[in-house]
C-alpha cells in the first residue's frame, strides 16, 4: 500500500482556510459589519420610533465549523447570521428586516449589498475583482415556540415565495462540530476538505451542478469513520488519510439509488440527504437527475483513482494518479526514481550462478 | 581507487546528516520519497566498486522493522547478486543502491512477499532443525514414520522397503522398522494467509494449534483425531499452501516437558496442553520424487533407459541424465575398464586399477551418489544380450547408443526398428573434429542405415575419405597428452543428452540428425581430410538435419510409413 500520508497533509495546509481566530483580516471584517449593522438597526428603529430589538450574531457555515477550504477563485465566503430579537407573528413580511440589513449596508461597499433568498449578500472588492462576500441570513423568534425562523425571500418577490422557514442554525454547527474528538475530529476536517476541493477541481461552477459543501459535509459526519494503518517501518499506526478518503467515498456512492426518470425514460442515481437539524430537508434537493447521475459517475472515477493510488508503491507513481487531475496542482508528488536516482545502472547478466536451478 | 566515500554520500541530496563512524564505515539518514526520514549505516568494501556497500538500518535510532528484505540485525537485502552487472562509477552505484534500499523499504503487500520466500525465511530461524525427507506429500493426512537419532529426528519416510533402502542409501546404513518412529502428515486444506516465521519470531504453541485448526475441514480434523498418543515426542510434516499458490513443507518436532502429563493427545492441535511441550522447527531437505524432479529439469513420468555402451561418452550421457532426473537405467557393456582409456571415462582412473566390468563400477558410482537410481548392469555384447532373450527392447522407454562401433551399431538400428521403442545413437570423432546424434525409430522415415552409402561412407561424417582408421590417436593414455578426448566425448553426450530431453519433452519430429563441429587444426595436421559436410556452418550442423534420410533406405523405407 501506498504510504503517502505525508503528501495528503501538505496537500491540507496548502488547502486549510484558517479560522477567524487564526485570520485577523477576516475576523475584522466581520467584527466591522456586526457592528455597523448593530448601530444601523438602532438608527431605523429609533426613526421608525420603535423599541430598538437586540440583536445577535452567528458564525454560520465552514468558518464556523472549521471546515474550510481556500477557494479557487479568491471569493473568500462569510457567514454570519443576524438573530433578531422579535417575532415573526409581528413581521408578517420576511424581507422586511432583509431590507433594513441592505440599507444599513448600502454604502459600505463599492458594489451595491444584494437581497438573495436566503440572505443578504456583501460583496467587497479588490481591484475590482471580489475578493470575499458576507452571507448574513436573517433569523427571528416566534411567540410560541424557542425556534428560529430563517427570512426567506427577494425584495419583489411575490407574497407566496417570501416565508419564515424554521431553521436550527446553532443545532446544525454543534451537530457538525461534535461529532467527532481528537484525532478522529482532525482527520475528519482534513477529509472533508479534501472532499470540497475535488468539487472545485472536478465540477462545473456553474449553478447546482456542484453538490453544496453543507450536503458533503453532513454526508461526511453521517458517513465517515477514522482510519489508521499499520506502518511496517515505523512500527506505528498512523493516521491513513486515503484510506479513510476512499471509505467515505465509497459509502457515499452507496448512498446513491438508481431512479427511472419517466419523462426522460431513463434511470438515474440519485441521492437524498436530509438535514440532521431543522427543517430537515434534502440538502441535494437543488440538483437535477441529471446533476445527481454526474455526481455519482465522479464519486466513482474518484473512488477508482483511489484505489489506484493505494495499489502504488512507489509513491510518485500514486500521487500522479490523484493530482492534479482530482485534487489540483496544490497536491504535491513527490520527485520520480528516475529524477532522484541515475538510472542504468545495473542490468542482469547471465552467468553460471544464475544458470543454477535451486 | 581512492575513494572520499564521505563526500560521494554527502553529494546526494537525499542522504543527510552523514558521519563516518569508522574508516568505510558512515551514518546517515535516509529520505525516501514519501517523505519518511530512515536512520541507516552504510559499509563500504575496499573492493567497492566491484563489491557493493552493505546497507543496515540504525539500529541506535531505529526499529527493525518487521518487513520483508529486512534480517533482524538490520541488514537491508537490497539485492540478489547474483546474475546482474551494475554499474562501476561510484555516484550511479550509490544511486542504485538506494533506489534498491527504498523499493524494500516502501514495498507492497508485505505477506504477500514473504510468502513467496517462506522457506528463505523459514530457514533463517533460530532454532530450527535441519530434517530430511524421501516422503512424497500426497493430499491425505497420513500416518507416516521418523528416524530419529537419539530423539533427534532425521528423516521423514513412509515405512516400506523402498523408502527405508533409499535412505539406507542416503545415509550409507542399515535401516530396520524398529529406528522408525511414527510421525503424522498432515496437509493444510486451506490457504495461510498469515505471518512466515522467520529469525527468532516462530509461532508459539498456541498459534500453531489455531493455525491448524483454521485451515483444516472438519473431515480432516476426524482423521487427525485418530493420530493421539501417549509419547515423550511427537513429529508432525505440515504441507501449507501459500498465498502465492505454492506449498511449504515443513517438520515439527513436540519434546513433552511436563513429564506428569501422562495420556494420549494430540499436541498439534490441543490446546489446553500447549505448555507441555516445546515446539521446535524443522526445516525439511526434500528428497521425494516431486521436488527431484522439478530441480532436475523437467522429466515427469518414472522412465525406463537402456543404455548400450559404456565408454566415455556413454558414461558422461548416463552422467548428464541421472542429473536430470532418470532413475532406472539398463547398462549394456561387455568392457572392463582399463587404465589406458581411464583419462576419457567418468569414472577416472582410480576405478581403473581392479579392472572391473565397466557396467559394474557405474552402477556402484551411481547409486552411491543418486540413491533414487537404480541401475541394471549387464556385462555382456549387445547383440547377443538381446539374441539370448536377456533383454526385451520394447521392455524400454528410450534406447541409447554410444557403442563407437559402425558395424555392431547397424545391426542394432535394425533391431530397434523392429521394435516400438525410439533410441538415439551418439557417437564421436577423431581429433576433436566434432560428433553427432541421430534419433531413430521415432515415427516416418530415417534410421541408421541411411547415413550409410554405397561406398560404405557415413553421410554424417566430418572426417574425408581415408583408407586409414582414424582410431589410433583417440586412445590418449596416462603416458601421452591428448588435448581433445576428454572434452570431445563431453560434448558429445551433451549433444544427445539435450536431444533426449527433447525428446521426452514431444519436442522432436521424426528422426534428425545434428552434430557440434570442433576444429579440424590437429586432424589435418594428421595429414586427414575434412569432408564437404564439415564445412557447413557450425549453426547450420547444429540444427535438425533430414537430408540423410534416405527414400530406399532398405532398413527404415518398407518398416514405417506403411500407412501413408
């Protein structure tokens, strides 16, 4: 078996996106916005000549999970949820509050904040290339239970596709963040990392063809399982970052059922994922048959190059197998024998010796 | 060369930290690709580059890992020497060196490995036993017998006639029933797939009855359940199929040593009695049929082999044939063996003094040194041995002739195709001129008789026309050097030797004829001439040659081929 663990772990520190706590600018930046929307809201409720509501902030998705990849095209990606304390059977409208996020928000960047479904976006700049955007979903209470409601809807949306959908922000960041301990915890990150990386590498950016990193990373708390392996050099088990890679991709492909599509008269493996946490629905409920199938066809490619990979001893020869062409140039292969060592250096010649038949 | 091995290793950029701890003597480390850093010594030879360095793993610093190629004290085997040239500049060597050391140090599937050099392995454990056996593993466990000598066992056997004369043989004694111990066979059912013990890491008790037990049917294990007894010592031949498709055999040797135990058992398999004995290895010498046969090259079935003619080369090809795995052997010969051709013969010179049957000394020789070959000596002329009804050529798988004699060796091709039995007839020149081979009786047309013309001339011949015979000069003798002899009859039962393994091995068609060509400095010299034949390519005499045959052969034309 290939030991190319080493390779797998440089190739994480050349992926990892640090936390908040370990990058400052980042960190700042959300600290700037929570802020500003803190005074903004009490500036229009105050003109609305209202009871200013509390507010309170939560780091929603892989920053807050420690889940996060550096993106392939710079567009650092920020989620902070905006908890409003008020009550939804007091805001009949959802994008209300969306709307007072975007105006407190208006002139803080060159590009115009933008109200999408589920959240207000942010954009910041960098020669005129984005350079990250904030996320901020917007929650509120309700009067008769302790749930968070999620505003759901566009500016000039019609009445029917703006709602309050129940939502479990801090039920789903503990889910993730508790399912695993020590070792298994690290290399369950590194895995899912890798796991978001192949999707930049291998997917389509545009639209749903991608699987969403929230739908891999639920997958992978339901489906992953610690591995280690026996070093026979060392004598030591150590972490096996391909083998628990290939385990998880291997039951993730099994997740898969195949459908028959009767409009397109023909079948298509597909996969539904529900949330652990409110409102439980399919997290690949976005993608076509069509994107499913895909998805499944390149879990299978990765899970055959994998295995490819293990069967290499030589471990240039395994990583050439998986990078570039799954994980990207960041995975590094190490030098070939025949760059590291002179070749032609022996070569059998017959002789008596050898001739003997025992 | 004066080497600055210090500087050699400190060039390469994956060796680091290297320290010369005595004179040819260095620690270093050792990146592998991967990026695992290995503590290692390297030893150089005075000799390098012609010999290689030897490479350890630090033991100061490091494990010995528990990996194939790797012995226990370290030493990396990074190289089977033997039937390879490498390189003799010293930067490529080292190269080459590690590249070996780290293909050993990262390789693939460890058991698998190990498995295909279970009995290397085996072997290089600590206390094993050397044991020999002339029992041929079958596929039923079996009750079979030991010799043991002083409770130290020898050899395994089945207890019959044969097996107990072979090793009589073997071991130049007298061997009875009562030197016999029971021992049991017993042939795993299943595949191991688990560790090959090897340096001081054999299996302990416990592990073998599992390892018994796991790979056995239930069938098997009733027959075992029939093997108890009540004894001091008990020896077990385990057939164990590997993981590569091939099968150890291997001996175990139980010594009770709680000497309170006192019933009848069955310690291969017990469990509940495993600190009672203690186990010792026995790493099996196989003499049985199969494993002489596999080493000998290639001849399958029992054969019987007459051979008529017992001069030079005649005794080199019975030579060159027991090696390769004959075991019966007719010998036909009515000479003595006489000091003056004593320099040419096998049997050399110090057979020569008791002028004896020639026939007689080849059998004492050979079943001395191959007690599986059993010889029939028959010391009289061939003819009449077959006139007299002593012998039945259809009696014979193959019939070899290496009389010398033109006019005995024609009557004999006619009695040969009046039987069944294909023969090969060999024969010599002078003067290191060259010699040939001839299959006949091998189904369609050619025979002895072909190579003979009108005039009386051999088609095959390499020597011109002469009146004179060509013999006088052959017979060297202690007193006169002859520089060809020896080696041309050597040569000759080579030639024929490779042509009966053909033909055992369905390799032939008909019946051709090829000869070796040898200088013809010293016959001409002689004042002989060669023939036309002789100066064809040597190649060209070496391949199958059907151009004697001849259509009105009045021996081989209306015998064969009637059918066609």
């Amino acid at each position: 078996m290939a030991d190319i663990q080493k390779q797998f772990e440089e190739f994480h520190d050349a992926i990892k996106l640090k936390r908040f706590k370990e990058n400052e600018e980042l960190r700042e930046k959300r600290d700037i916005i929570t802020k500003k929307i803190k005074k903004g809201v009490k500036t229009k409720f105050e003109e609305m000549e209202k009871d200013v509501p509390s507010l309170e902030f939560i780091d929603q998705g892989s920053y807050a999970v420690d889940l996060g990849i550096i993106p392939e095209d710079k567009d650092y990606d920020i989620d902070e949820g905006v908890i409003f304390d008020l009550y939804k059977e007091d805001y009949t409208d959802s994008v209300e509050l969306k709307m007072i996020i975007r105006d407190i928000l208006e002139n803080h960047t060159n590009t115009p904040p933008k109200i999408k479904n589920p959240c207000v976006t942010i954009t910041y700049s960098l020669d005129d290339e984005p350079a990250y955007h904030v996320d901020l979903p917007v929650y509120i209470k309700s009067k008769y239970d302790n749930n968070l409601y999620l505003a759901w809807g566009k500016e000039f949306s019609n009445q029917d596709n703006k709602h309050w959908d129940l939502a479990d922000p801090e039920g789903l960041n503990d889910h993730i963040r508790n399912s695993f301990k020590d070792d298994a915890k690290k290399q369950f990150k590194r895995v899912v990392r890798y796991m978001k990386k192949w999707k930049d590498i291998c997917f389509n950016s545009s639209g749903n063809s991608r699987p969403p990193s929230i739908g891999l990373t639920i997958a992978a708390v339901d489906l992953f399982s610690y591995k280690q392996s026996y070093n026979y050099l060392s004598g030591k088990f150590k972490d096996d970052d391909l083998g628990a890679l290939k385990d998880l991709v291997s039951k993730l492909k099994n997740k898969f059922i195949l459908k028959w599509d009767p409009d397109l008269e023909k079948s298509f493996y597909t996969i539904e994922y529900n949330l652990p946490v409110q409102p439980y629905s399919n997290v690949f409920s976005k993608m076509s048959n069509n994107q499913m199938d895909s998805f499944y066809q390149k879990l299978n490619e990765l899970e055959n190059a994998l295995t490819e990979a293990e069967s290499k001893s030589d471990p240039h020869e395994a990583c050439k197998v998986l990078s570039p062409k799954y994980f990207g140039d960041k995975f590094p292969i190490p030098e070939s024998k025949e760059a590291r060592y002179q070749q032609v250096a022996l070569s059998s010649a017959p002789s008596s010796n050898s001739a003997k038949g025992d | 060369m004066n080497i600055d091995f210090q500087e050699l290793l400190q060039e390469k950029e994956y060796l680091d930290k290297v320290t010369e701890v005595e004179s040819y003597n260095y620690e270093l480390l050792f990146e592998l690709r991967n990026g695992y850093q290995i503590p290692l010594t390297i030893t150089f030879s005075p000799l390098f580059p012609a010999q290689l360095p030897v490479v350890h793993i630090n033991e100061k610093y490091h494990n010995i890992p528990d990996i194939p190629h790797v012995m226990s004290s370290g030493l990396v085997c990074f190289l089977d020497k033997e039937g390879v040239i490498w390189s003799d500049i010293p930067e490529r060597i080292l190269d080459f060196v590690f590249d070996r050391v780290e293909r050993v140090l990262i390789s693939n599937s460890p058991q698998m490995e190990y498995h295909r050099e279970f009995s290397y392995y085996f072997g290089t454990l600590e206390k094993t036993e050397p044991v020999f056996s002339v029992y041929t593993p079958e596929d039923e466990p079996k009750e079979i017998s030991v010799l043991a000598m002083g409770g130290k066992p020898f050899a395994f056997l089945t207890d019959d006639v044969e097996s107990r004369s072979l090793l009589s043989k073997l071991l130049n004694a007298n061997i009875n029933s009562y030197n016999l111990d029971k021992a049991y066979y017993i042939p795993l059912d299943y595949t191991y797939k688990g560790k090959v013990p090897q340096f001081d890491r054999f299996w302990s008790n416990g592990e073998i009855t599992n390892i018994i037990r796991d790979h056995i049917s239930d069938d098997t294990l009733l027959k075992i359940a029939k093997f108890s007894m009540n004894k001091k010592r008990y020896f077990y031949l385990l057939r164990i199929p590997l993981l590569t498709g091939d099968q150890a055999i291997i001996g175990l040797w139980y010594e009770r040593v709680n000497h309170s135990l006192s019933k009848k058992v069955i310690p291969l398999i017990d469990d509940s009695i495993v600190d009672d004995f203690v186990v010792t290895p026995l790493f099996v010498f196989r003499n049985d049929d199969t494993t002489l046969i596999e080493r000998g090259g290639g001849i399958k079935k029992p054969l019987n082999v007459l051979l008529v003619g017992c001069g030079s080369v005649g005794s080199d090809l019975l030579f060159m044939l027991a090696r390769s795995g004959i075991k019966h052997f007719t010998l036909i010969d009515d000479d003595k063996m006489e000091i003056e051709n004593s320099y040419r013969h096998f049997l050399g010179m110090n057979k020569s003094i008791e002028r004896k049957p020639k026939v007689k000394l080849l059998k004492e020789e050979f079943e001395n040194r191959y007690p599986n070959v059993q010889i029939q000596a028959i010391e009289n002329e061939v003819l009449d041995t077959i006139e007299n009804g002593e012998i039945e050529l259809n009696d014979f798988d193959l019939i070899l002739v290496a009389i010398g004699d033109p006019n005995i060796e024609r009557s004999l091709n006619k009695l040969i195709l009046e039987s069944s039995t294909p023969a090969i007839f060999t024969w010599v020149e002078a003067y290191g001129i060259g010699g040939h081979a001839l299959v006949v009786n091998n189904g369609e047309k050619g025979c002895y008789e072909c190579l003979i013309d009108s005039e009386l001339r051999l088609y095959s011949s390499f020597a011109g026309k002469s009146d004179v015979p060509f013999i006088k000069n052959m017979n060297g003798c202690a007193g006169s050097f002859t520089p060809y002899g020896s080696i041309d009859s050597m040569e000759t039962a080579l030639l024929a030797s490779r042509l009966v393994l053909r033909l055992l091995d369905n390799d032939i068609k008909g019946n051709p004829l090829v000869s070796w060509k040898g200088s013809s400095k010293v016959f001409e010299e002689s004042g002989f001439l060669t023939s036309d034949r002789y100066n064809q390519p040597k190649d060209i005499l070496n391949q199958d040659d059907y151009e004697y045959i001849n259509r009105s052969c009045k021996v081989c034309s209306n015998l064969k081929d009637v059918a066609y």
